[in-house]
C-alpha cells in the first residue's frame, strides 16, 4: 500500500473550501462577525496540526518488508562453544556459526553429518520429531571415530514454521583432577584457608598444579600467586625432628601436619583421574584446629572438612581417639557394604568377628600414637570370603577425629573375579569331565565288545543269555552318561544343519505333551522373521527335552502338580544386543528359544551353580532344578556353547495372578548365507569289503585291543596288533605291508596321529582309522591327514566290523 503525494493538497482546499460555507451559514444565522470568525480560526488550528503530522510521516515507507539477512543472523547466532545452524524445509543449510562449520564443515546439514550410527540414528529421530511436534532431541552423538561427542536439539522457526534452528553443545569428558584443581584455586581453598587448612594439588612428578589462596601466602607471600609449575617440595622444609614447615616462614612459623589425599586409583584405569594420580596436600598447623585457634577439647572436624572428604572418589571415614566413627563419605559406604543405613559406632563393626581384634587395637594405636599410616587386610562382613586393604592414618589437627581410613569399592573388581573364577571353573571341569569320559569309554568299549562276543556263544534260552544282556544294557547306558559329560565338555561329535528353530520345536512338541503330564499346560509361540540358525537337531532337541523334564519336576514339586510350560521363539538383532548393554553377548542377530516355566524360580544361591556338572538338590525343588544325575543343565550348556551360542537362566517375578518360575534363554547366532532345501535322499547301504585284509592295529588299553583284535579276526582280516605307536610304525618299518591301520588317537609316547603321518611318508596311500571317545570335528581339526576315518568308542564287535569293511570297500572301489 502507498500513499499519492498530492493528495495532502488537494485534501486541505477540500477542508478549507467547507470551512468557509460553514462560517457563512453561521454569519446569517447569528447576524454578528464573532462566531464565524472564531470558528474559522478553529479550523485552521486543526489543519496545522494535521499538516505537521503528515510532514513527520517517513518517506518512502512501504508494507512490503525486504527480504532477510543472512549475515544479522550469522552475527546473531555466534557462541565459542555451541554449534548452531538452520536448515529449511529442503534440509539445506541456510546458515551456520563458525563452530558448527569447525566441527561439521560448511556445507552439511543434519542430520547428514560424519558420526556412528547410532548418532545418525538419533538425529533423524530429533528430525522428524522436530518438524512433527515442534522441537526434538537426540542425548549423546558421537563422531564416527569415537573422537568427539555431542548433545544437539532442534526447534521449529520462522513465520511459517519453515526452518529448523539446530544447537549442537560439545560433551569432553569430565577431568576430575582438574575440577578438584579449580575447586582449590577458588572459593574452597578460601573456605579451607578461612579455616586453618592450606591446600594445593600436586602432579605426579612432584610440582604444583593449583593452589590456594592461603598457601601461596604463606609459601611465597604474595596470595593471588599461582605457583603452578614449581616443586611442591622446595616449598617446604623439615627439622631435625621431621616437623614439616613452610620454606619461607621457617621455624618462626608453626609446625604443620601433612596430609596426602590420592585422587584417583592409578591401579584402575577407569578410576577418574587415573592417568595422572595427582594428589591433593592438605596442610594444618600442628596442635591448631580448623578455626585457627587452640583446638578444644571436644572439638569435631568440621563440615567444610567433611564436605572436602565427601567429594573425593576414595572411600574416606574418620575416626576419635576412642576408635567411634565420626563420618564416611559416600564411596566408603559402598564399599564397606552400608551405602542407605546409619554409620555404625566403631569400625570393628564392619568386619568379621576373627578381624574386630585388630581392627580395634590398629585404630586406637594410630589414633594416640606418632601420625603414621598403614595398610591392613581385612573381611568385610557383607562378603566375608574376600579380603579387602584397608588403610589406617593418624591425622592430627582435625578435632575429634584422629584417625583416617580408607577403603576402595571392589565391587566391580569383585564382580569381575567372580566371573573369571566361574569360566576358569567350568573350563577346568570340563577338561576334567572330558578325560574321565574318555577313560571310561576305553573301559565300556572292552565290556560291550566282551558282551558281543559272549553272545555269538550263546543263544536266546540260555542261563547266561539274558545276564549277558543285562550287562549289555546297563553298559549302554553308562555310555549315555559318558556321551553327557562330553557334551559338557564341548568334546562331543556333532552333526549341525542349517535349520529353523519353530520346525525342531515342532517335531519335539508331542513328546512334550507326554512327558509334562495332563496338569501341566504347554504354549508355545513364535515370532516372524526368525533368521536360521546352524546347529545339529538332535542336540537341540534333547536341549529343549532336558529344559522341559527340569520345569516339569520343579511344577511337579509344588502342592497340586500343576502349572504352566512356555516355549517360545524370539528374534533378537544387533539394535536389540546393544541396548541390552550385555558384557557377555556379542553383537550380532540371534534367535532365540526361551523356556519359562511357573515352578517358583531358582533359589539365588544356585544361579550361579546350575550348569555345573552333578550339581542338584536332594528335594528337587527350586524351579527348574534337577534331581538324579545333576547332568541334564550342564548338557545343555555344552551342547548351546559347543553350538556357538549363549545360555542365560534367570528368575521371573509373579504378575497378574501368574506363578514365579525359571527362565532359561537360549541365544544362537543367525547364520547369513542361503538356507540349503532338504533333500529327499535314498539311503543306501555303504559299500562293504569282504575280501580280507591285513591289518594294522594300536591300541594302549590292552581290553580294547584285544576285543578289537578278536572281532576283527572273527571277520575275516588279518591283525597284527601293537600297543603303543612305536610299534605300530616299526611294524610298517620292517617291511610289512598292510591295507588299513586302525590306531586309538591319545596313547603315550608316540601317539596316533604322529604315527600315521610317519607311516604316510612310507605308504602315501594307507587309509587310517582313527578310535577316539573325543568329538570327530575336534579331532579332524587338530589332524591334518587326508583320507581320515573315525569311529566313536564305545563301540560294538558289528560296529567295528562294519566300519573297517566301509572304510576298505570304498578304498578299493
């Protein structure tokens, strides 16, 4: 809109030319001079004053406003320390202060920039968030090499809500040395100089770093001196008698009593502060109390003191003459197991009773004796099974309190070494369990080949037949129990496949049914988009029977016998695993089979032992506990681990009327690649050789040697058998010749495969057999021979004897 520049004149002769007919008609009305003239003077009264109006009027204004600048904003936006920039609705970057372009450069906007992926994550959230709802945040963002962090928010602007008005705030990480420096520099070291403590922090190496105001008087007298870079050392001096006093005061000042304070641990590198172990001084003058005065009888440290203890990461208590605790800061109280309950009255009541003795006797002795420090182990009564150093010093100066301790929180540390002990302790039982299953396959292959052979002598009716069976059978499943303990131990053969999780639940499903009973109620549940997983699944079935069986008896044991069995299949990405923030789970995909049950939960103290190999309770009891053997959990532990996966167990709470139960989780890595379609495949018999042969046959154990000798004897082949790889290799040394070598794996001196690869630089084409009770993948992964075959022990006369008849025909075509 704008404004014509004559139509000021025009208006006023409008006016003028009214004024004039107005003041006649009043003249022949009133028949006098007076009225019209004073109303003519009215008038022009008024057009002056409109006319004065007119000329203040800027020229040239208009309603259209002029297109913004840039650069006002850029101006506007300035800050040392934050990154702002605005984008518009294209998501170009509009404008941006100099420290958004220092950290992003100049020509990218959000949320586009160089960071992680969870950071680019976060700022397309805080993007959509922003323009949906008006303003989004994204918390933490880190750069993508882990270099520099940052917090960013985003706010909708402008008239038509167009733009994006983004402020990134730089994070460093906090430096606890350096705050506790400032801390001095400033108003504390003036509170703790008002109260007759002077302060400095000192580095490593022995030279200043801040002090406070009081110190540098009294040091180099001057107060606003910073003394930084000097050697904390040359400031003081010491007596013949070791009293410390200030260098510049010399003997005219008063004694002071030195006290060290180590900020941070320098054996925890995650402790703050940790790669400097500065330390701060705290300097009193001896006998003089914090108000500077005489100390009274009586007297308590006071809260500027307590406060300064308060604030350090080291766990800190203080301690009267009497041994009665004064005050315990924060991590002290962690540490001694405390933290959220009144400080008890003495120390000693924080230990055992086997330490209270010397807990009270070291106490009172540094409390009224010489100030000196020492360091004493102790057991903490919260975890009397490990021992912790607790530190004792003599203070002086401090009213009341006469003792200082201090104590470091382990319980991350302990937390730790309970797991390292639990691996190692599993590992070594397993190694353990591994050998004794091995040694005791030796044992039952020498009783089942014994058995087949006493019974190619007997037929069915005979006396001995059925004792003969009897035997047979119970060695059978001696057997069973051997292949469990391998199982544990990871040393077991298995057969993996790439398969899907629901398709072996499903095939396991009907003998669920049976073995939980009518009472017991079974669900089960699947989740889409499950990836495949590569593992054998027979395994995982017996996995998932021994994980029912246990929930059954843990339901079974309650009043009524029943309950509720849920079995389900979860997918689990890498997203979902970082979230989790687990220590122990890799990142990665997963699916995972969860087995829940209502049986009441697993009692706390045996979490930690249910994978343990003949680990049970005589009642049964305790959710998902086993009875008998103790081998069914530390089956499934082997047969998941040996599988490449993860178990977890873990007690869930009772909710809307459902029961408490055990919850085991089974986590397996998501094989990536093609899923192979099942093939419909004949069997057909292997090829057999029934020719004869000579063979060469090692075996240590001399049972097993000779079963193996007469079965393979019976079936036609020539044996010449030795009982250690010496002889096996000098037998082929001397000339003989022979068509397959059966050889046990572990034997002492020379062992099996050592000796094959001797023989095979003698006969290149030899096949070998190897007996083993350990899993064929290990053994084919620690033996590198070609044309390799295997058979598991325990084995029967038949099998033996079908194995060496495969291994020759397929060698002979």
């Amino acid at each position: 809109m704008t404004i014509d520049a004559a139509a000021p004149s025009r208006l006023y002769a409008v006016l003028a030319g009214a004024a004039v007919v107005t003041a006649a008609a009043l003249w022949l009305a009133t028949g006098g001079i007076a009225a019209p003239l004073g109303f003519l003077g009215g008038v022009a009264v008024l057009l002056a004053g409109i006319a004065a109006l007119v000329r203040l009027r800027p020229a040239g204004r208009s309603d259209e406003l002029a297109p913004p600048d840039w650069s006002v904003t850029v101006a506007a936006i300035e800050r040392p320390r934050e990154g702002v920039a605005i984008v518009d609705r294209a998501n170009r970057l509009v404008c941006a202060n100099r420290t958004y372009t220092d950290w992003f450069g100049p020509g990218t906007a959000p949320p586009n920039l160089t960071l992680d992926r969870a950071g680019l994550e976060a700022l397309s959230r805080a993007v959509r968030e922003a323009w949906r709802e008006g303003a989004g945040e994204t918390g933490r963002i880190e750069s993508a090499d882990g270099s520099a962090a940052w917090s960013a928010r985003a706010e909708r602007a402008g008239r038509g809500d167009d733009y994006l008005v983004w402020r990134f705030e730089g994070l460093a990480d906090e430096d606890f040395v350096a705050d506790v420096a400032r801390s001095i520099a400033g108003t504390l070291g003036t509170l703790l100089s008002r109260s007759g403590v002077e302060a400095a922090v000192v580095s490593p190496d022995g030279l200043v770093r801040a002090a406070s105001g009081g110190f540098a008087l009294r040091a180099a007298g001057d107060a606003s001196a910073t003394l930084a870079g000097q050697d904390f050392a040359t400031l003081l001096r010491a007596d013949e008698r070791e009293r410390i006093y200030f260098a510049r005061e010399g003997r005219r000042g008063n004694p002071q009593t030195l006290i060290h304070v180590p900020l941070g641990d320098a054996t925890d590198p995650r402790a703050p502060g940790a790669d400097e172990s500065a330390g701060l001084m705290l300097l009193l003058d001896a006998g003089i109390g914090l108000g500077g005065a005489a100390e009274p009888a009586g007297g308590a440290a006071t809260p500027q003191l307590e406060a300064l203890l308060g604030a350090l990461p080291l766990g800190l208590a203080m301690t009267d003459r009497d041994g009665r605790m004064l005050f315990a800061n924060a991590p002290f109280r962690r540490a001694a197991g405390i933290e959220g309950i009144a400080l008890p009255q003495f120390p000693s009541d924080l230990v055992v009773r086997e330490d209270k003795a010397a807990i009270v006797d070291a106490v009172r002795r540094f409390g009224k004796g010489p100030a000196s420090s020492t360091d004493m182990a102790v057991r903490l009564r919260g975890s009397p099974d490990e021992p912790v150093s607790l530190g004792i010093a003599g203070v002086r100066g401090l009213g009341d309190a006469a003792t200082l301790l201090s104590l470091v929180d382990t319980t991350e540390e302990a937390r730790l070494k309970r797991q390292v002990a639990q691996a190692t302790k599993m590992q070594a039982v397993g190694q353990l369990a591994g050998g004794v299953a091995h040694d005791f396959n030796n044992v039952l292959t020498a009783v089942i080949g014994t058995c087949d052979l006493m019974l190619l002598r007997h037929t069915p009716g005979d006396s001995d037949y059925d004792d003969i069976n009897q035997i047979r059978a119970n060695s059978n499943r001696a057997a069973a129990l051997t292949r469990q303990l391998l199982a544990f131990s990871r040393q077991q053969t298995l057969r993996p496949e790439v398969l899907q999780l629901p398709d072996v639940v499903s095939e396991v499903s009907q003998l669920l049914k049976r073995l939980l009973g009518e009472k017991i109620e079974l669900k089960v549940h699947h989740d889409r988009e499950l990836g495949a997983v590569r593992a054998d699944p027979q395994q995982l079935e017996q996995v998932i029977v021994n994980l029912a069986a246990n929930a059954r008896d843990a339901m079974q044991s309650r009043g009524d016998g029943t309950g509720k069995l849920s079995i389900a299949t979860r997918r689990v990405t890498a997203r979902d695993v970082r979230k989790m923030g687990s220590e122990i789970l890799p990142e990665g995909d997963y699916t995972v089979l969860v087995v829940q049950d209502s049986g009441g939960g697993i009692p706390e103290e045996h979490l930690a032992k249910i994978f343990e190999p003949f680990f049970t309770t005589k009642e049964g009891r305790g959710g998902a506990m086993l009875g008998g053997t103790g081998l069914g959990l530390s089956t499934v532990y082997g047969i998941v681990k040996q599988s490449g996966g993860f178990i977890f167990a873990d007690n869930m709470p009772a909710t809307h009327g459902a029961r408490a139960g055990a919850r085991f989780s089974v986590y397996l890595p998501v094989h990536h690649g093609e899923v192979p379609r099942k093939a419909k495949v004949e069997a057909k018999p292997a090829a057999q050789w029934s020719g004869g042969g000579k063979l060469l046959l090692v075996e240590d154990e001399d049972m097993v040697r000779a079963v193996a000798e007469r079965a393979l004897v019976r079936a036609g082949y020539e044996v010449t058998a030795c009982s250690d790889g010496e002889d096996g290799l000098a037998a082929v040394a001397n000339g003989g010749t022979f068509d397959l070598v059966v050889s046990d794996v572990v034997m002492p001196g020379m062992d099996g495969p050592a000796m094959a690869k001797a023989i095979r630089r003698l006969h290149p084409d030899l096949p070998v057999l190897f007996m083993s009770g350990y899993a064929e993948e290990q053994l084919r992964r620690d033996i590198d021979i070609a044309d390799m075959h295997f058979i598991a022990k325990p084995f029967s006369v038949q099998d033996i004897s079908d194995k060496v008849g495969a291994v020759l025909g397929a060698a002979r075509g």
